[in-house]
C-alpha cells in the first residue's frame, strides 16, 4: 500500500489515505453530482483514511435516497472525500484531490442506472 496526502482547494480540509499500490483503482461515475463536479472516486475503507483537519468547515448535501453523504469545504466548495452509498464502510476519495497524482486503473460506473451499476460491480 501507499499513503498519499491530499485535500481541498483552500487547504482547509486535509486528510491521510492508504492506497492500494499503483494503479489504484479509480471509479468515473456519471451520475448527476459526479458528473457536474468531476469527482474521480477512490474507494478507501474508513480505517485507512485519517482527517487531518478541516472537519468543522466540512458541510454535507443529500438528495436522492440520501444515503450518500456530500461533504464539501464550506470555505473553498471543493468535495474531497465524502461518504458514498455505494460503499457504506468507505469513504470516496476524489483521485483529483490528492497532492501528487496516482496512476489509476479507471472503471466506469453508470451512476444514472445505480442499481444495476452496484449490483455489477459487487459482482465483480
Ligand atoms: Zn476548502
């Protein structure tokens, strides 16, 4: 595994992850949030990732099912992480967030078809 640093535009929110090594796994969603902000998903399980600080600036959006939780930097309006409703033990950490880019191994996610989207990638 890999730790890589990363965080919001302003610096406000700053976090820790341990990734798998290289190419990480990446997930590109085509859902309205996702696709609107250009979020590039990194599933890492709640263990491996620490915040480091920012978590008072941090404010959440739900909509839909409201399972997924949008955090975003009130300050900055960047979403660098935020908890999924794909992967209710993992955060989602947005690939172009952290400070010096991965290799990744992109899979799309048809996010406009959800269902049908998880029920293929758990079936992988
Ligand atoms: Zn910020």
């Amino acid at each position: 595994m890999i730790e890589a640093q990363g965080g919001c535009r302003c610096g406000a929110v700053r976090f820790v992850a341990r990734l798998p090594d290289p190419p990480v796994p990446a997930l590109d969603c085509n859902c309205s949030i996702c696709s609107m902000s250009g979020f590039l998903h990194i599933i890492v399980a709640h263990d491996d990732f620490t915040l480091v600080s920012g978590g008072k600036l941090l404010t959440s959006y739900r909509f839909g099912s409201g399972m997924a939780e949008h955090k975003f930097c009130s300050r900055c309006g960047m979403k660098s992480f935020y908890q999924p409703r794909s992967h209710p033990d993992a955060w989602s950490v947005n690939a172009r967030c952290l400070d010096v880019p991965v290799a990744l191994d992109v899979t799309r996610f048809d996010g406009r078809d959800w269902e049908n989207a998880k029920a293929a990638l758990d079936g992988q």
